[in-house]
C-alpha cells in the first residue's frame, strides 16, 4: 500500500519541524565513500513516541557516541511529502543521506530504477545483513531492471517488519461469552452473536487502506504461495475473476450486508477507526501491528488482545520501511554505519519493547508479555513464509484503485463483479508497460 502503516500515531504523518541534533559522527574505512563527510543527513516519518521513533532515537545516540566529530542532522518528515516528492528530491542536490522509503515496486522499486538509490548488496553481505533477515523479508529490499520486487540488487534495509492481524476486546467477548476464533466459521459466529445483540463487529476505515486490507485477508484465505507470487511479483498471469479474489470481493460484500461491517465505514479514515476501537465502540478491528504499540499506551479502561486471521496461513505483511541511502549521498559510509546500529541487539531489543516487530531481536530480551505476543505472532507468520504483502503494492498508484473499489462494496455502488473488474484494468495496463 501506499503506506501500510497510515494508522500509527497520528504525529507520525504530520510535517515536522526539522530537528538539527549536534552529533559525533565517525569514520569508517577511509576508503569507503563519504569515511571523511562532516555531516550526515537523515530523514524519517515515524513519531518520537512510536516504536521505530524511540529506537530510532537510540541509534543516533549510539552513532553519536561512536562518531565524534560529524554533525548529524535529523529531519521528522511527513510520509506523504516523502512519497509525493521523493524523486523530485533524490534527483537534487538536496537529498539527505539516508532516509526511511516505502517499499514496494511502486516506490522503492521505482526510485531504484531510475538509478536514485545506492545498491548497497556488497555492503550487505559485508555486515551480515542479509543473514539478519529471512526470504520472505528480503523480497522487498531487492530490485530487478524493471525495479520488481523479489530479485535483483538490493537497494534497502529494513530492521523492523510488520503484519496485519486481529485486535479484539476481551471484555465485549467475556460479556458475550465468546472465544477466540481458530477457523474463518467461527469467527463468522462470533460476528454473528455480536450483530444478534445490535453491536456492529468490525471497526474498519474504508476511506483508507483498512478495508482493502480485509478484502485481500479473505482473498488470501484461498490462495497460496504461488498465487502471491504471480499477484505481487509478476510470475504468471492472475485472474481477477478467479477463486481467489472472487471470494475476497464476495465475502467482503457478504460481511456488509450481514452488518459486520458498518456502511457508513465508506468514509471512515484509519485515524478514527483506530480511536473509536481504543474508546471501546467496536469489539473487533483487522489492521496491522503498526497499531500495537499506540493501543498499549492509549487504551485505558478494558482488556483487548490479538489474534491471527482465523484459519489463514498467509496474511498481509512483510518487512517494515526501509532505509536507503541516495544515489547523491555525500556521506554514503557514514549513512551504512548509521543503518548498521539499527541492526544492533540492543536497538532490536528496544523496538520490541516498545511494540515493534524487531527483525533480528533475541525474544529472550522482550520483557512485555503483549509486545512478546506481537513478535510471537510474528515469528509464527515469517516461519511460515506467510507474508503476502499487500494488496497495493503491484503498480503504481494502485492504492486509491483499491480505496474506490472497496468503498464500492461497502456503499453499494458496485457489484463485486464491477469492482473487481474495475481493480483488474490497471493492474493489467501495469504489466503492459513492463512488457509482461
């Protein structure tokens, strides 16, 4: 999606004021490019109170004390100016020297084809970074010619993943007598006994990118590896007409029209889906971890828990954003050594108490019960190889075709039919232009 993490704190996507942070900065190998550079510039979008911001905080500390004599500067941006403007910005001379980037071939993938971002596969062989991180993780630091994720150089490095999973109210479930769901049946029933007592299950945002991401849920719940692979990578023709994303489209309706999902949803934002389930309004919300660590700070007067979607085994997801590093970095050795804290234990450590999804934490070092279930679940989908992606990602500007066409089920302005044939015509136009 265009950003698959729109719901984090709601500072997180705001324009910041640039923050300039006196900082020691280091030298490298002489030899490696930028060893000697005075300054590093470093931009990122997330919120200081966030997991990524805290220990991301670390990090410039860290590099700080491991870096004398090299001013850093930190710039907070918003995600969105990042995304409108970064080719504009990666092609002038006032690029930053590394910077957190969205992933995807829409994004990444486009930036590194057009020879804006370093390749930066040598320096991770060199500092184990590659090993840091599993199959399913590295498909989206890897870029082809045609800038397709999965294969090729890679052009960024994640140290956090994240995923879409179920957060419910334990005390609307006790109230109702309910368990959590193993199988996509009971958690229908459970919806079912919700609705039977005039309370609307679901909070969902669907002027944003939650209500896509429960359509591509139930999708997944009949596809497998192979169909990702061939949705999100290209390998074979998909059929939007196929099993797969029918009953995604189909069931998404029938969920409407049993009233899990509120109508009036059509023009929720993900903001005000996510507080209205923090005031206790919806027993049940579907959206990504990059909820957790806010849910643990703000939700105050009852019990809530997670689970997966009942009954998949593939689920959206996948590395967290990444740190690239600008073709036109003057301080690229600098910028790697910067990436390389991010990766340490005790900065991976910190993500996960914090209620991120560390990439390479020792869950030994997780001290949170919750924040342990969140990498639990984790690790539980990335063992699987269950990171699907998400629905967005395969071309570009994608994100509002799906928006428009879910808004459509869940208002009643499309059939299923219209709109999956309505979500079909620019990915095909897509792969046209690739020549596939």
């Amino acid at each position: 999606m265009i950003r698959s993490r729109a719901g984090l704190s709601a500072g997180a996507f705001l324009l910041a004021t640039s923050l300039v942070l006196s900082a020691c900065g280091g030298s490298g190998d002489s030899g490696d490019e930028g060893a000697d550079a005075k300054t590093l510039t470093l931009w990122h979008y997330e919120g200081p109170t966030s997991a990524m911001g805290i220990a991301w905080n670390k990090a410039i500390e860290q590099f700080k004390s491991s870096h004398p004599g090299v001013e850093v500067k930190f710039e907070e941006k918003g995600f969105e100016q990042i995304q409108q403007n970064a080719q504009m910005i990666l092609n002038s001379d006032s690029a930053p020297d590394i910077m957190e980037y969205n992933k995807g071939n829409a994004t990444a993938g486009l930036l590194s084809k057009q020879g804006l971002l370093t390749d930066l596969s040598e320096e991770a062989s060199k500092r184990g970074w590659d090993k840091a991180l599993n199959s399913s993780l590295q498909t989206t630091t890897k870029y082809d010619d045609d800038g397709i994720m999965g294969s090729g150089k890679t052009f960024g490095i994640p140290n956090y993943a994240e995923y879409v999973e179920v957060y419910y109210n334990k005390d609307l479930f006790k109230k109702y007598n309910l368990q959590v769901p193993t199988t996509l049946d009971e958690f229908t029933k459970v919806m079912d006994t919700f609705v039977q007592n005039k309370v609307t299950p679901l909070a969902v945002g669907g002027a944003e990118y939650p209500a896509q991401q429960i359509m591509y849920s139930l999708a997944l719940s009949k596809a497998d590896r192979a169909w990702v692979d061939d949705f999100q990578l290209y390998k074979n023709k998909v059929d939007f007409k196929g099993p797969q994303l029918t009953y995604g489209a189909n069931t998404f309706k029938e969920w409407v029209d049993k009233g899990y999902i509120a109508k009036n949803s059509a023009g929720i934002k993900a903001e005000d889906m996510g507080v209205s389930f923090t005031q206790g309004k919806f027993p049940i919300m579907i959206s990504g971890s990059w909820w957790y660590g806010r849910f643990v700070n703000e939700i105050k007067n009852f019990e809530w828990g997670t689970f997966l979607f009942p009954g998949n085994k593939l689920h959206p997801g996948s590395s967290g954003n990444l740190w690239v590093v600008p073709e036109k970095s003057k301080a690229k050795s600098l910028a790697y050594d910067f990436i390389d804290i991010t990766m340490k234990p005790e900065i991976q450590a910190l993500l996960g108490n914090n209620g991120g999804v560390p990439v390479a934490a020792d869950t030994s070092q997780i001290t949170d019960p919750k924040n342990k279930e969140l990498i639990e679940n984790f690790n539980k989908v990335s063992s699987e190889d269950g990171l699907a992606f998400y629905p967005d990602w395969p071309a570009p500007g994608y994100y509002d075709v799906l928006v428009a066409g879910v808004q459509g089920l869940i208002n009643g302005s499309k059939t299923p039919d219209q709109m999956l044939t309505e979500i079909a015509k620019p990915y095909d136009e897509n792969l046209a232009d690739l020549g596939k």
